[in-house]
C-alpha cells in the first residue's frame, strides 16, 4: 500500500515507489539522496508540521513536509 512520506510512521523502514514534481524537485531530492527503490526509515517527525528527520543510507537528512507529501513509499 503506497502512501505519502509525510504520512510514515517513525522507527519503520520504507521504500521509495514515486516521485511528484517537477525538474526542480527531482534534482532536490536527488541531492538529498532519494530515489525511486531506495529505503529510506523516519527517525523523527517535529511537531507542528515541521520538517522528518530520516535515514538515507546512514547519513540523517531533514525533509520538509511539503517534500515528503510528494514523495510515495511503501513498508518493507
């Protein structure tokens, strides 16, 4: 079942399916080193709709909820 990062639940493991956004988002997220089929777990999610602490192949990353509502996962 695909659904939005934002929407992820902190300490599981997740797999990248889909990416919404243009040319702009798709070199941002790829700098941050998401891509379509990589794992990616939610360590932290800041209240108030602020921004996902995740782990990318070891290196933690914050993603604003904005990114991560245009980014689709499933669990592992």
């Amino acid at each position: 079942m695909l659904i939005s990062l934002s929407e992820a639940e902190i300490g599981k493991s997740y797999r990248v399916v889909q990416l919404h956004g243009g040319l702009n988002f798709q070199r941002r997220i790829a700098a941050m080193g998401i891509f379509i089929g990589g794992e990616i777990k939610i360590i932290r999610k800041a209240p108030f709709k602020g921004p996902l602490l995740v782990d990318i192949n070891s290196s933690v990353v914050a993603v604003g909820r904005n990114i991560a509502f245009k980014i689709h996962v499933e669990e592992i």
